[in-house]
C-alpha cells in the first residue's frame, strides 16, 4: 500500500491530499530516511511524521485497504507522540 494512503486509513492523517504533500515536503520518514508519498509499506516499518513541534512515530503492524475508527489504532503502534 502507498504511504499516502496508509497514512489516510489508519487515520494518522485525515486526508489523502495532506499525506501526499507532507511527503513532498520530507516531513514524513521510513526507517530514519525521507520516502515519497509512492514509498511501499510494509509491516514492521518505523514511520515519523513531524508537523512543526507535532512528531508522531509508529511501527506498522497490519496493512488494510479499509478500516473504520475503531480499527485503524490497531494498524500501528505508537512509539513516541509529541503533541
């Protein structure tokens, strides 16, 4: 699955068009290196997503094509969230 679009379903960010731009800008890493919104994601990854002082970092544990809200926290756990 694209990154763009695991970040939109497993709610990390709301929509796809934001995803696609925060990894045009580099502000999203994978595995501590700068991917593209076409990166592959794979179970087991390490992803960062830092918006100013937001830095979100997770590891992929399950990649679906579709959740609803209750199910996409159990697409990651979280490693560090600065909020």
């Amino acid at each position: 699955m694209r990154l763009d679009k695991y970040l939109k379903v497993s709610r990390i960010i709301k929509r796809r068009t934001v995803a696609n731009e925060a990894c045009d800008k580099s502000y999203v890493t994978a595995n501590n290196r700068p991917v593209k919104a076409s990166y592959d994601v794979k179970i087991g990854d390490e992803i960062c997503v830092s918006f100013g002082n937001k830095k979100v970092q997770f590891k992929v544990l399950s990649i679906n094509e579709h959740s609803n809200k209750s199910d996409a926290t159990s697409m990651y756990e979280l490693i560090e969230d600065n909020q």
